[in-house]
C-alpha cells in the first residue's frame, strides 16, 4: 500500500468509475471470440491450429530427429505389446495347469493315508519308543546303582 493508505489500482484510467472504483461491466472480462468458437471434431481440424503453433524455423533435420524418435518409440512399444501378450500366453497356462496340481497338504494326506503307508509308520513309532525307553533304562540303572 502507499504511504498515503490508499489502494492503487493496477489497470488502465479507462476501467475506472469517476469515484476510483472499477467498473462491473469491464470490457477486459469479455471472453475473446476463440473461448465461442466451436471446437475441432475431427484430427484433420487440428492440422491449421497447429500449423500456426509450429514455428517456422522447423527445418528439415529437426523433422528427421523427431520422426526417428518415433519410430525408436514404436520399435520399443511393439517389443513391449510382444513382451506383454507373452506374459498373458504364460499366465493363461498357469491358470490352466492350477487346477490339476495339489497342494503339499493334499500330497502328504493321500501318501498317509496308504495302507503301506501306516504300516510303515506304526514300526517306525515302536522302533523309537523301543529305542527311547532303552535310553531312559541305561539312566535309571546308573542312577540305581549310585548308593545314597
């Protein structure tokens, strides 16, 4: 603000009303005629507006530069799509084969329940009981035969 508290106005003398104000009906806050236009509907509308953006310093080697970018980027993209599809290809197959597969769990569970199965594993349990209650013996004998 200036020294003298009043507020200036930034904005030509013709945008204010005799008493400093601005004026409501402000010629500056009339959209311009491209805001009404009607907007391009088809890719070859747009071809004279951005003519008319592209400087005319766009020479022939810059032209080239930029159509070798896009070819780099079009090369890159068709590898990608081919990646991608591969990608869809091997998961379409996994889902497939899923179906068909068991978890451990199953494969544990069938493996016991066989009759050769449990044999095997009713001698495997004597066989430790038999060898753990011929450890647990040898230590009372030894403790037995201490005197007091």
């Amino acid at each position: 603000m200036p020294s003298d508290g009043k507020r200036q106005f930034h904005g030509s003398p013709s945008q204010l009303t005799p008493n400093g104000k601005r004026s409501k009906t402000n010629d500056g806050n009339i959209p311009s005629s491209s805001v009404n236009s009607k907007s391009p509907s088809t890719i070859t509308d747009y071809f004279l507006p951005v003519k008319k953006s592209i400087p005319n310093a766009l020479n022939d080697q810059l032209l080239s530069k930029i159509l070798i970018s896009m070819d780099t980027l079009i090369a890159e993209n068709r590898k990608l799509k081919d990646k991608v599809n591969s990608l869809e290809a091997s998961i379409a197959d996994l889902k497939s084969s899923f179906g068909n597969k068991k978890t451990f769990a199953e494969v544990v569970a069938k493996g016991i329940s066989l009759p050769e199965s449990q044999a095997s594993i009713k001698r495997a349990t004597m066989n430790a009981t038999i060898h753990e209650s011929r450890k647990s013996s040898i230590v009372i004998r030894q403790i037995h035969s201490q005197p007091l």
